[in-house]
C-alpha cells in the first residue's frame, strides 16, 4: 500500500513539476533521434527513464546502462534533468525485466529508475503500462 | 416643509457620494479560462508550414480577421536562414520564418492552435541542418496549464490545442523545451497581437511589428552556398554576449526595406523585444511617441515618451506622427546593440512592402563570405555609412571602394588604429583632411582584429567588377 501510495505520489509530482520538469521536457533532454531512428528500424524500442532516489553521477549510469538486450552506444543520459533513456530488443528482454536490471545495479548507490515513456514506434511516445 | 428639508438632505448627500468605479474588464465572470486537454497524436501535415487568415507574416500586419475563432497553425522546422549579410545560420523554426508568423486577435477570440513537429523533414541541405529535436509552444496570450498544452513533441508528432484570448496585449510565443535559451536563441519565437474587445481607441494609418532578437553565431567548417555556416555559439549564449541584436530577424534588415508611412500619417507599432538576454530601448529618431501602451494594453498608457524600456518578452505599442518628408530610423538606444544590427528605417520614400514577404528569402546582394570580411561589414555598415559609402560617391569622408588600390595595408591599418596621429604626421593624411573640410576622422578605438577585419572587407570590395557592391547610410 504505502508503496502505491509512494508511486502514485511520484507521478503526481512528476507531472507538477515546473516549466522544465514535466514528462516530456525530461524526455526531450536525452532525445536523440539518430539513436531512436537506428532503434526502431531494427525492431528495438526506446525507453526514457526518470532517475530517482540519491544524486548519482553521469559515470555510474553510463557504467548502468549496458548488458543483456540493451543496444550498445544507445545510453543517452541528462544529470540535469534526472534523465536516462536507452534502446533496447524486446525480443531479448522486456522493459520490466530491463528496469529490474538496471534497478538492481543502482541499489548501491541508492538509486532507482521510473520508466516515463517509450517509444516502440516512430512519433509514439507511449506511457508505460504498469 | 420638513419633507423637503429632507430630500434636499438626501440628494446633497447622493451628490457627495463617490460615483461607482467602472466596470473592471478583467472580472473573473469576463475571463475564459475553459480549454480541454491537449491533444498529441502521431498525425503528420504536410502541407504548408504556417496556416491561418489571423497569420501575417511580415513586418507589415494585416487587418483583424472579424471571426470569433481563429485556427492557427505554425509547424517546427530546421532550417538555414541569412540573419546578415554571408551569415547564413543553421536556425529552428515556427513557420519556417524567423520570427514565426504573427497571429492577431481579438479579446474574447478563440485561438484553435495546431503544430507538427517536423524537424526531421529532409531540408535541402540536410547535412547542415540540426539533427530533429524536441519542440513545443509556449504563448503567453494564453492562461492554461503549461504541463498540459506547452508539452514538448517528437519529430512527427502533432499537438493541438485551444484558450481564450483575455487580455489585450503584444505576447510573445516561444520553444518552451529545455534549454529553452537554446530554443529561443535559435530563432523559435514570434508573436500574438490580442485588441481590446471595442478596438484601439485611436485610429492609424499605418500598422507594423518590430520584433528584436539577439542572435548568438560563431561560424564553421561547414559551407552553405560556399559561404561558413553559422552555428549557436554556446559559451556567447550563456555570458548573454550576442554577435547580432536585430529587428525581425536580419541585421539592418529595414534599412535595406524601410518601412512606408507618409507624411502626417499616424503609425502604430507593436513592439516585442524577444530578447532572450538582452533589453531594448525602443526609439524612432526624429519622432515623439504620442502613445505608449505597455505590454500593447491601451489601459497601460503613457504620453510623449522619447523611448520605451523592454526587458526580455517586454511588449508595447507605440505611436507616433510623421512629421514630414524623411527617413525616421527605428534603433535600440543601447547603442551597443544598434551597432550589432538593431536599425530600421520607416521612410517616406519607402515603397510599401511586398505583401507576405518572408524577409529571409528576400535576394541577397554580393557579399564577402570569408568570416573576417563578413565581420568586417557588418561593422562598417554599422559604424561608417553616416560619413563613407561603398560605390556611392563621396559624403563626409571618401568612397570607400577603391580604397586598397589608393592606399596600401599598412597606411591604412595606421590610419584606422590612431587617425589623430596620422593627421599631425603623414602628408596624405593632412591633404585629406583639408579635402574634406577639415572634417577629421573619429578614432573609433578599433583593436588589431577588428582593424583586420575592416581591411579584409574593403580588399574584398575591391575585387568584385565595378559596381557591384553598393552601400550607402541615410543617417
């Protein structure tokens, strides 16, 4: 319970974030589209990530956000903007599975990832079912 | 006689009672904040960039369209404009035009507003063009949720929404994506002309908008048309340290096209500084604004003011009659961003635009491309047509074309770094000044670069056929 209640306070306050804190702006910070273009014609989706918990620095999500089904050299990341995004092969690993891995690699440093949105398709940033 | 007394009593004292405050325009009944959820879908238009009868596209305005609704439509691009001459920048977009369109209503109109992202559309040079990006609308004619309709789309995403227009005024729109200084300084910025409900309460003969910006530019290896490419220098951007401070969009962009007006006309100007670092101080040489409405809002009013202040996404109107024959000229009254390109002229020898011109595609006279040469004339342009002309004959001081050929590098770097020395000292130099009725150059404290770049423009002036390069100042 006090966990949904957490979550649902998270996204409250995502969405009332000041000018250059909603969703999309966050998204728009790590949005590269050479990456999101390579990915989707490879079948790949993209997911953006909002980077929650205790500041962690630009090298320990770099180090983050490689291993199994996530595209090499697609990690886009925004200190300034709590922000990571990745491509990733759904057909290797799906984006629960994706979030619990690269969760449980930032545990030490007390951080943890929300997926806000993703993009399995060109001009479709959908949000993330949970 | 009791009875009377009384009434009498009573009408003294109706008389002394304070008469009722008028009514106030912007009582919350009167204000319409209903607007429902934004709409974004992954629907691309192809059509035509910017759509709309409200829409007009130059610095001459258009009349207000009489309907209550106005669908406005202003899709983003990338694309390379000229802000001066040779400087062609690698610019975002609302419109395709910088500035963007702008949009005129009225209080209590319906804007309906529609944008595609369409920044990933092939351009023709698409490799010096920046890479598809992440934009959104920010009006500040508008009172709704910025989390709601000022979102941020993808390349090929469409948003659309709608608000009621509840204040007269001149409102500046924007890029609102992070960095927005980015956006902003790019070129994504224009603005919405709302009228008060009955209209202005003065009547006009001409009306245009001026919109100042600041460009921040630093050239590249990259070639467009075989001239460097502009980018935004980033580090300028942040110390707020513009290259160019312009009047829509193009260094002395309406001192090549003045603006029309004749005498004894009335021109009512709406203002915008968009900055997005610098302020503006507004004036026409040579008029008195009769009216000032800060923020375009005639309850705002002010008389016979010399200039109007603006900081960053300040507005006004201002009026003012043309006295009499001659060229009023439109400048910023920190002189420092006048030099940088913020002049204009209003004339009455102007023919009137051409309607819906979009200034930057307007054709471009010869002009240097190596950066230095460049430099060199928009510096000269700013600081010595009142006294040289390029091809134009003789005016206060010589025709600068030919210059190289009469002088060598030397005697002239000499000249331009200490002119009052020069005149004590060297022969040539004291001949001409009596030539000149003893008319003196300015020292005009140039450094070693900026004396480097004048040359470079006059040995390239010099190397066009006779005739072909042209500048003459009017001030």
């Amino acid at each position: 319970m006090r966990a949904a209640v957490t979550v649902a306070g998270l996204l409250l306050s995502l969405q009332a974030f000041a000018c250059g804190y909603c969703v999309e702006d966050k998204i728009a910070a790590t949005y590269d589209h050479a990456v999101i273009t390579r990915a989707l014609a490879s079948g790949h989706h993209v997911v953006f990530f909002h980077v929650d918990g205790a500041p962690v620095s630009r090298a320990v999500l770099e180090q983050a956000a490689s291993g199994r089904g996530i595209e090499k050299g697609s990690a886009r990341i925004s200190p300034d903007m709590l922000t990571l995004s990745v491509a990733f092969d759904p057909r290797r690993i799906s984006l629960v599975e994706l979030n619990a891995a690269l969760d449980r690699k930032l545990a030490k440093h007390k951080a943890s990832l929300l997926a806000l949105r993703v993009m399995e398709r060109p001009a479709d940033l959908a949000a993330v079912k949970r | 006689m009791k009875k009377l007394l009384s009434l009498a009593a009573l009408a003294l004292l109706a008389a002394c009672e304070p008469s009722a405050p008028p009514p106030d325009a912007y009582h919350p009944s009167k204000i319409d904040l209903k607007s429902p959820p934004a709409k974004v879908t992954a629907e691309r238009h192809s059509g035509a960039f910017a759509e709309g009868s409200a829409l007009s596209m130059g610095a001459e305005l258009k009349k207000l369209d009489p309907s209550p609704v106005k669908t406005v439509r202003l899709d983003t691009t990338h694309k390379v404009i000229e802000i001066a001459p040779g400087v062609k920048f690698s610019a975002w977009t609302f419109g395709d035009q910088v500035p963007g369109p702008t949009v005129r209503a009225r209080v209590g109109d319906r804007i309906k507003f529609v944008m595609t992202n369409r920044s990933d559309e092939p351009a023709p040079m698409p490799q010096v063009v920046a890479a598809p990006m992440m934009h959104s609308m920010d009006f500040h004619a508008a009172m709704v949720s910025p989390q709601d309709k000022y979102r941020s789309i993808a390349p090929g995403q469409t948003i659309e929404f709608e608000f009621t227009a509840n204040y007269p005024g001149v409102f500046m729109y924007h890029c609102g994506t992070p960095m927005i200084l980015e956006h902003i300084a790019s070129g994504m910025y224009g603005a919405v002309i709302v009228e008060p409900r009955g209209g202005y309460p003065t009547k006009a003969d001409r009306e245009y908008i001026v919109i100042q910006s600041e460009f921040y530019a630093k050239p590249t290896k990259q070639k467009v048309d075989g001239a460097p490419l502009y980018v935004l220098d980033g580090e300028r951007l942040r110390a707020a340290q513009p290259t160019h401070t312009v009047f829509n969009g193009r260094h002395n962009g309406m001192v090549t096209s003045p603006l029309a007006a004749r005498p004894g006309e009335r021109v009512r100007m709406f203002v915008l500084n968009v900055g997005p670092s610098k302020t503006s101080s507004f004036h026409v040489v040579g008029t008195i604004f009769d009216r000032v409405w800060i923020e375009g809002n005639p309850d705002n009013q002010l008389r016979g003011m010399q200039t109007v202040l603006l900081g960053s996404s300040n507005s006004a109107i201002v009026e003012y009659l043309i006295p009499e024959e001659g060229s009023y000229i439109m400048v910023d009254h920190h002189f420092a961003n006048a030099s940088q390109g913020a002049i204009g002229l209003v004339s009455t020898e102007a023919k009137p635009p051409a309607k819906d011109l979009e200034h930057h595609n307007m054709p471009a006279s010869a002009t240097p491309t190596d950066p230095d040469a460049v430099a060199g004339k928009l510096a000269f342009e700013s600081k010595c047509l009142a006294c040289h002309s390029v091809g134009g004959g003789r005016k206060l001081g010589p025709d600068i074309a030919g210059v190289t050929k009469r002088r060598d590098a030397a005697w002239l770097t000499r000249w331009l770094k200490e002119p009052e020395k020069m005149l004590q000292t060297d022969a040539a130099a004291k001949a001409m000044l009596k030539e000149y009725n003893n008319i003196p150059m300015p020292n005009q404290s140039l450094s070693d670069a900026e004396i480097k770049q004048y040359l470079k423009y006059f040995e390239w002036i010099d190397k066009q056929p006779a005739g072909a390069v042209k500048a003459q100042g009017g001030h």
